[in-house]
C-alpha cells in the first residue's frame, strides 16, 4: 500500500527515570528472502503507462518486490489466488498491478491503441473490462488503497471509486466488507452481471475481479455454525462460488469472479483453521507464499523487555525508558483505544509530545491525526491493534508495544509497521510476568526461530 506516512520522535522533554527490568531477549530472522529473476516492472510483463506510473511512485531504482514476482503469472491470467506474504512486502501492489492489467484486456498488448483511447479521454465501457472490487477489514484501508489505485490509474482509461458510492460505471471498486456487499447487490452489479459474462470481457477474462485484503480478518466468523451464512463476507464468497458452479469445475478461469485472497497470516494448523477453511472452500485456488511467510523480515530486530513488577509503575518506567534509549521514529501500540489514550496522556505529562490512532475516532479524526504526524519531522503515534492491518507506515524505526500483543498473530501484524520494503528496524515488547504473556512470548519465539506450520 502506498500512502505515506513519516512517524518519528518529537525533540521533547523526557523522564531520566531508568526502565526496571529483569532481562531482555533480542531475536533476529536470518534466512535469506529468495531471489527472483525480474530486474525491472517491465519483466513481468507489465504494459508501458502501467511501468511508468510505478516507476514514477516508487523511483527508478525499484524492482519487483518477490510476492509482486511470485503472484504476477497467476493474477494477470484470472486464477483463484491466496497470496499470503510477509507484512511490508508489498502485497497491495502485487494484486493492483495485474489486475488492472486484467482490465484492460488486448488494450495492455496494443499500446497505439490505448494511447488512442488516452488521448480521447473516454474511459473504458465497464461492459468490456468487467470490475475490480477490492475488500478491505477498516475505512482507514479503504481509503488507503483508493489512493493506490487512483494513483496507477491516473495514465489508464480506467475510473476509481468506493462501493458506498454505487456507481456502474466505475472500473475498480474499494470498500469495507458491508459497503462491498451492498455494492454487490446493489443495481450498479445486479444489473449488469449477465452483460459482463455474456458480452463483455470475452473468454477467459473473469467479469468480476474479487480482491479479499486482510483476509483472515474479513473472513473472522465464516466458521460459526448456524449464523456464517447471513454474514456480508459470505455474501462475497457465494458470488464466486455460485458462478463457478455453473462453469467447468476443473476449469481455473471462465467462472465469470476471479478470486485473490491476500493476507500476512493465513493459519492453516488444524481443520478448524482459516487456511483449511479456504482450502475446502475453494479447492481449486492457487497458494502463493513467500519466503518469509509467517515470520518477521528479515531486517527485523525483536526485542522482549521483562517487567520487574506488576505495578503499572514498572511498565510506565520501562515505556519512557524505551523512548529515550532508542530516539527513533516510533509507533506504540496497546490493547484498546482506552489503553492508547490513557498512555498517550502518560506520555505527554512527560513533556512528549504524541497523537493516538483508534477505532473510537472519526475516521476524519485519525486521517487528520496521521496527516499531522506526516506533516513533522519527528512524532510518536499510540494506537490500538486498529493501526496493525495494513496501514503504510514509512520510515518507522521502533515499534514498541506497552501491552503485549494477545496472541501471536495479532503480534505479527503489529511488528510489521517497521522494516518495511526491505528496510530495518526494532520491535520492542513490555512483557508481565503473568502466564498468558509469558505463554504469547514464547510463542512468538518459537515463530521467530522457525516459523509455524502452515498448509
């Protein structure tokens, strides 16, 4: 995901108070991420204004990120795909870049006759590209991809909007899975869904694109008994599932939806795991993973700090100490939104100066919030587990977390807000000395040294 936002420490006034502390345990990731053959966009077949706006986003050195590879050859010819790839890695894009490819059909390949259409200024019919509907858990990410998407296609006759606005004629659709679903049901598809099969995108080229993001949390509850059923996720599933029944079951395109199913944790352990979920679901999809699935980047540095006490004294002590040692572009997370406020206030009686990332906020207030933080030098951000999923922090050196993570996933999205796009940086944790922390700890060790098994 592309908006950028630049965090960093305030020159502020700090507490010389040391953190307490028993031990502290640094881990660090050293296998290798695998390295492909694509030196430039236009190697993995990417059409010339598709290559120059990337080349123009992201600067002239940039290459292929390895889920940008690895996911390329099955998205740009209308497989069901998971792709399930480490946070930071550029997974976004890995899915924009062909799909909206797909949409221009034999356009990508005549590249005088889409100038033609550029130079007219006509966009496309949506009859004869089919739609992009991508899916996202949170409104923050909703506009965050919006500004993606609208971004790659500025130089391609292709139009860009949310799914609250219900307009037919928009080529790429993003919204949050209820937004998506009405979209789905609404006339701006219903309508048209019959066309864009029978007339429109011509054979093998799937009518509706369906885009997942974050996808174990959109599918949370798909395996409840007796209520999945009425949940707004299913209601995506099953347009995907309803159109391949009435294709070739064997066949991977020609079901008129296209599915991609895009995650950093995809747990697959047991039966009743998400990953085995997807698998019985759509037995035909087509699993990408990267090298480091389910494991902390490479550049990642973890870092575990043992409280000496119970008392939120200890931990307050060990948060202030944390800043002051590292002066670096930090991101700290808590448990909740009340949590977040309340170590906000702790940190701004200390002189330093913060803004707090939550769901109990407008989302006009936490835009507002990270576009102050982009407009400084330097700035500390105090969030919930909201700012975990997907949001694309840049330059971010530290993220600290005054409350552990509950669980291991949670925790792994939390520390891939640093050491993005091949970069560095630190994980810092406050760990209790209560069993359930200890237990997540050790978890995430046995994570960091080995991975999980996945399917």
């Amino acid at each position: 995901m592309f908006i950028l936002f630049s965090l960093g420490l305030l020159p502020a006034r700090r507490s010389t108070r040391a953190a307490q502390r028993e031990s502290s345990l640094a881990l660090r990731r050293t296998q290798p991420v695998a390295i492909l053959n694509s030196d430039a966009w236009a190697d993995l077949g990417l059409c010339s204004p598709l290559c120059a706006t990337v080349t123009k986003l992201l600067g002239d050195s940039s290459v292929p990120s390895e889920p940008q590879q690895l996911a390329w050859s099955h998205l740009i010819t209308g497989e069901d795909t998971a792709l399930i790839s480490e946070a930071g890695s550029g997974k976004t894009l890995a899915y924009l870049l062909p799909l909206l490819q797909g949409l221009l059909g034999p356009l990508s390949d005549d590249e005088d006759a889409l100038l033609e259409i550029l130079t007219a200024d006509t966009p496309l019919p949506v009859t004869s590209t089919g739609v992009l509907l991508v899916v996202v858990p949170t409104q923050d990410l909703v506009q965050q991809v919006l500004a993606l998407a609208a971004a790659l296609s500025a130089e391609l006759p292709l139009s860009v909007g949310p799914a609250s606005a219900q307009d037919d004629s928009m080529h790429v659709v993003v919204g949050t899975v209820p937004a998506a679903a009405a979209w789905l049901g609404s006339k701006a598809w219903v309508g048209r869904r019959s066309t864009y099969v029978a007339d429109g995108p011509g054979a093998g080229r799937p009518a509706l694109r369906l885009v997942v993001d974050e996808a174990d949390v959109c599918l949370a509850g798909v395996q409840r008994k007796g209520t999945s059923s009425k949940l707004p996720i299913m209601q995506l599933l099953s347009a995907h599932k309803t159109q391949q029944r009435r294709a070739d079951p064997d066949a991977t395109i020609g079901g008129g939806v296209q599915l991609v199913l895009a995650s950093a944790t995809m747990p697959g352990q047991n039966k009743a795991s998400m990953g085995a979920f997807v698998q019985r679901r759509f037995p035909h999809i087509h699993w990408v993973r990267s090298a480091g699935a389910h494991r902390p980047v490479v550049g990642l540095e973890t870092e575990f700090i043992q409280l000496a006490s119970s008392e939120s004294s200890s931990r307050v002590a060990a948060l202030l100490s944390a800043l002051q040692e590292a002066d670096a572009r930090t991101v700290i997370f808590a448990n909740s939104a009340s949590a977040a406020e309340h170590a906000a206030e702790l940190l701004r009686s200390e002189g330093i100066d913060c803004h707090v990332f939550h769901p109990q906020l407008a989302p006009e207030e936490r835009a507002h919030a990270l576009e102050t933080l982009h407009s400084r030098a330097h700035g500390v951000l105090v969030c919930s587990g909201l700012a975990a999923r997907g949001i694309d922090f840049v330059g971010v050196e530290l993220v600290l977390q005054y409350e552990l993570a509950p669980n291991v996933i949670e925790y792994m999205h939390r520390v891939g807000r640093t050491a993005r796009g091949g970069g560095s940086g630190r994980a810092v944790a406050l760990v209790a000395q209560t069993p359930s922390e200890q237990s997540v700890q050790k978890e995430i060790e046995r994570c960091i040294r080995g991975g999980w098994k996945y399917i």
